[in-house]
C-alpha cells in the first residue's frame, strides 16, 4: 500500500515540475522575441524612406 502512495506522490510532483518547467521556458520564449523584435533598428528609425526609381541608370542601392 505505501508503494501506491509513494508512486502516486511521485507523479503529483512530476506533474507540478513539469507544468513549472512549460512556463518557465513558454515566458523565456516570449521575452525572448520581444527582444529581437524591439531591438529591430526599423522600429527606431524615423527618416523618411527613400524613394525607389524605375530608371535604370538611378538607383537608390549604393555599394
């Protein structure tokens, strides 16, 4: 009988690090994106864009 309870307080704590562990990685995933996509130097850069040029002879791409 003590070894049904012991196994079955061994998966209650299974259960418990398990769903401690999902949301310990699900908020680093978030946190994570959150910071590529506001390090993005796109959102951050308030010039106006520059126009693109159907000449051949114009472009905008300097190399």
């Amino acid at each position: 009988m003590y070894l049904i309870w012991e196994v079955r307080d061994w998966k209650f704590v299974a259960m418990v690090l398990d769903r401690f562990f999902l949301y310990i990685f699900t908020s680093t995933c978030l946190a994570g994106t959150l910071c590529i996509f506001l390090y993005a130097p796109s959102l951050y850069d308030h010039r106006i864009p520059m126009e693109g040029s159907n000449e051949i002879g114009n472009t905008t791409c300097i190399y």
